[in-house]
C-alpha cells in the first residue's frame, strides 16, 4: 500500500457497505473516519484514549475502541457499528430493557455500551452480576452509577433464555 | 506518507531495513493515544497484527514462546493462563475487555513503561525477549531490552518478533495496587515466582523503579526462613522481608501516587504474595 506524499487511499467495510477512502493524514482513528467522513455519529468521542469506551465497535466480530484503530489499518476487517443494530426502527431485546429500567439518562454512554452488550451476550448468555460488571468495565457512565445497566442486562438475558427456551422445546 | 499491511516477519524486517525511520504499530492502544493526543504524527508505518507467526504461541521445550502480536485476552484464558500463571494474572489486570481484545504482549515493551504490567512477570520468569531484524536473531534478557523509562535497547531495524518465557512447577502471584478496581494502571505491582525444582524463589517490582527491577537481597534473605517441603514461611521473618522488598524500590512521586506510598505498598504486595504461596509458621 505505498503512497505518493499528499495522500493515503484505503477501503473500509462498515455495516456492510465498502468505503473509498482517501486521507491526507495518515494519523486518523477509525472513528474520526466513521464520524466525520461516514456519517456515522453513533460512536461517541469521549476521550480518545480508549478510557470510556463510547467509542467501541466489533473490528472481524472483536470489541474495540474505535479511537485506538488507525483508520487505515482497519481496511480488510469487518466493521459492525451501533448503527447495524437494527435495520428498521423495532428495538433489540437489550434496548428495550434499557428503557425498562431508565438505564439511558444523558445518553451518550448508551451506545458505547449497547455494542458492549450484545457482544457480550452472544458469548455469555447467562451472567452472573459480577460477569456482567466486569464485561462493561470499559464503559464509563457518568449519570446512572450502573445499578440500572446491570439491571437491564439481566433483563435482557432472561428475555433472550426465555425466547431459546421455546426453540429448545422443539428437539 | 506511507502505510504498509505486514504479512510476514521477513516483510516486516524487509521493510525496516529499506528504511528504519518506519514505525511499528501492533494493537495501537499505546500508539494511538499518542497519536490522538498530538505527541505523535505518524508518516510512515508497518502495521504488524496481521503477521501470522507473531500473532501464535507454542511450546519451545521447557518453555513457551509467545508471539509478540498475542494479545492479552489470549493470555488470560485458554492454555496459557495454566502454562504461566502470574502472565495470565497480570493480564486480567490491564485496562478493559476492548483494550486486552486488541493489545500485545510485544506493544507492552516496546513502549517499556515502568507501570506495563506483563514487565515484572517477565522479569521474574527470567523471560528472553528474541529480537529480529533483516541482520538474524538475537535474544536478550527483559533488563537487557528495557533500559530506562520508555527507553529499550531496540535498534531502528529491529522488532520483537517473541517471548521464550520458561515454564516453571510452582505457585506464582502477581499483585497490583491501583486507584480502582477496574481500568487502572498501576501504582505498584509484584510479581513473585516460585521453583520447585530447585527450591528457588523470584520476585520482581512494578511502577516503582525506572528500569525493570527485581528484589534481589530479599530473594536472598527470605530463603532461609522457608521450608520447601511443606511450603511454610518463619513468620518472624516477615517485617524485615517487607522492608527488603520496599527498600529495592526506587519510586518516584507523581500524579497517581506519593513515593512513600509507593514503597510502603510495594511491601505489602511483597507480604501478600509470600503468605499467598508460603502458609505462616510461628516457630524459628
Ligand atoms: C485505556 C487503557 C488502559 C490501559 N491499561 C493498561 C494496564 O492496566 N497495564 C498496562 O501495562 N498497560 C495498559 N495500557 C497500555 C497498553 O494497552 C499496553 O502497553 C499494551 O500492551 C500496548 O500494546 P499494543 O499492541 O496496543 O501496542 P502499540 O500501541 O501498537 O505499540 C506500542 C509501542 O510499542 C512499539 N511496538 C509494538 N509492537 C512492537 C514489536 N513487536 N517490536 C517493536 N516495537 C513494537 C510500537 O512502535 C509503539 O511504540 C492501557 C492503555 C489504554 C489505552
Ligand atoms: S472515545 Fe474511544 S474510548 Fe473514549
Ligand atoms: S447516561 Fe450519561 S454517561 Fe451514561
């Protein structure tokens, strides 16, 4: 990938669509690239320095912050944002046990940790509270002091087991 | 401006030796604060995650050879958190799930903080650290790599490509003190190793001394209060073990913690992990 001096070009698939990119600093994070040149406002900055996690996005299905990846070295990889959440306006499980318990005050944490989430249950579908703390770790909130996000992801869990469970019946 | 996706180790050598000015990106979680922050403006680099070798683990004879792109996760579950314990400790320590998702064990030296925490289990393990460049191989020790605050010994065509850490029979500990739980780079750290076959002990010190450091005069002074057969330790010998250990620090004051903390907690890890391996007995 060697460039002339002035500029860097690069491709990214974000939610599926592929992106010509062409950068003039070689510096950018992904999510500098995802926010201002995509659109994306999903992924919040908080801090760029991989500290509140409102940033995170699954980089070939690993959880990431977006603001510790050079744009351009995420080329190749399949990038999932919040956005891919749902393609129509119906909420997930995890969103609306979000609003069940008020666990989305200001907001900007929420979707750093709505990624955070569904990854984490896809891999664990039944935690324990001290899983669930520890999987959130790298998302700060500064407004519910967590106990309504625990919450809501123990709801989510029960909704999703209950929902397996009919499914299981069948075998 | 230039970027380059790296496939193998000899590409990465390749590209180092045409121009050495070309900087090493792995997970980027070091390298992208500084970029974020301005500190860095990066022109030309070799991104290295996508090596295959560097991203593997193996066993190498009565050691195990870590792949400098193995990231943290790794470590910290799976077979390796059995094969080197305090490594897998260590690891579960660093930072978030998104930052051991992506960070490496080779980003920790190369940025060769006092405060990285896979430095003293390294240390105490006696780890070599295998260095490549377009020249061949070389290996040194982690106070051989690590020679100062954010300071290594790495030419600008060398890269680490793995760790040969040894696999040792005994209980091993590594402790951390920071100001929270969860997402905390450390104020001090200890890593204690044991060996059973020879009756050794090993304890190396975190974020309290410039350069990597292990607590060497109470290493020596410990081993005759302890009993290897039934691993117990004279419980008299613990206060002048703790300040032997505090002693070997030379922690400096800062925006995370005082010196004179530093050294007093360095102790009490020092303690911990002793009574962690070694049960406390009363008799001389
Ligand atoms: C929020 C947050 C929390 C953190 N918490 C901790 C913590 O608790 N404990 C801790 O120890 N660290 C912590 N860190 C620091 C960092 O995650 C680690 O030091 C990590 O191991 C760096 O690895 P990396 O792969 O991301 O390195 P990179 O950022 O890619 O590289 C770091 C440096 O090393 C060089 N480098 C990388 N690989 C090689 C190689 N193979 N050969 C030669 N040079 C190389 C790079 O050029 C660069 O200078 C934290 C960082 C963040 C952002
Ligand atoms: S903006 Fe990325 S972790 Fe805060
Ligand atoms: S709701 Fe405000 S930061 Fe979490």
């Amino acid at each position: 990938m060697d460039k002339d001096n002035s500029s860097i070009e690069y491709s990214l698939s974000v939610n599926g669509n592929s992106h010509e990119i062409s950068k003039s600093w070689l510096g950018e994070s992904l999510l500098y690239v995802l926010r201002e040149e995509l659109g994306l406002y999903g992924s919040k900055n908080a801090c760029e320095q991989g500290e509140c996690g409102s940033c995170s996005v699954l980089m070939d299905g690993v959880l990431a912050c977006s603001c510790l990846v050079l744009a351009a070295n995420a080329t190749g990889r399949n990038i999932e944002t919040i956005e891919s959440l749902s393609d129509d306006d119906s909420l997930t499980v995890v969103q609306e046990a979000f609003i069940e318990t008020g666990a989305v005050q200001c907001g900007f944490c929420t979707p750093g940790l709505l990624v955070t989430i569904h990854d984490f249950l896809e891999t664990n579908p039944e935690p324990n509270v001290l899983e669930i703390r520890e999987a959130i770790s790298g998302n700060l909130c500064r407004c519910t002091g967590y106990g309504r996000i625990v919450e809501a992801v123990q709801i989510a869990s029960k909704q999703k087991s209950t929902g397996q469970g009919g499914d299981d019946v069948s075998s | 401006m230039e970027f380059h996706i790296a496939s193998s180790t000899e590409e990465v050598c390749g590209l180092l030796a045409e121009d050495p000015t070309r900087e090493i990106l792995a997970g980027g979680t070091d390298f992208m604060v500084e970029v974020n922050f301005r500190h860095k403006d990066p022109s030309a680099v070799i991104a290295i995650d996508r090596v295959p070798e560097l991203k593997q683990w193996r066993h190498d004879g009565d050691a195990v050879s870590i792949g400098s792109c193995v990231t943290y996760r790794e470590i910290e579950r799976g077979p390796l958190s059995t094969i080197v314990p305090a490594l897998a400790q260590s690891a579960r320590t660093v930072g978030s799930p998104q930052i051991r998702n992506v960070a490496t064990i080779g980003g920790n030296l190369g940025t060769a903080s006092p405060a990285g925490d896979m430095i003293p289990v390294l240390l105490a393990l006696d780890a070599k650290v295998i260095i490549r460049s377009i020249d061949g191989s070389r290996e040194v020790s982690i106070d051989e790599l690590i020679t100062g605050v954010k300071e290594t010994s790495l030419a600008d065509n060398e890269f680490i490509e793995k760790i040969r850490v040894p696999i040792l029979r005994g209980p091993q500990e590594f402790l951390k003190v920071g100001p929270r739980n969860a997402m905390v780079i450390s104020i001090a750290s200890l890593a204690m190793v044991t060996d059973l076959e020879r009756s050794a002990i090993a304890i190396a010190l975190g974020s309290v001394t410039a350069a990597p450091s292990k607590a060497r005069e109470a290493e020596a002074y410990i081993q005759d209060f302890l009993d290897w057969n039934v691993m117990t330790v004279e419980s008299s010998a613990l206060p002048n073990f703790r300040r032997l250990v505090g002693e070997a620090s030379s922690p400096i004051n800062d925006h995370r913690s005082s010196a004179t903390y530093r050294k007093h907690a360095v102790g009490v890890l020092g303690q911990r992990a002793l009574l962690r391996i070694f049960e406390s007995r009363d008799d001389g």
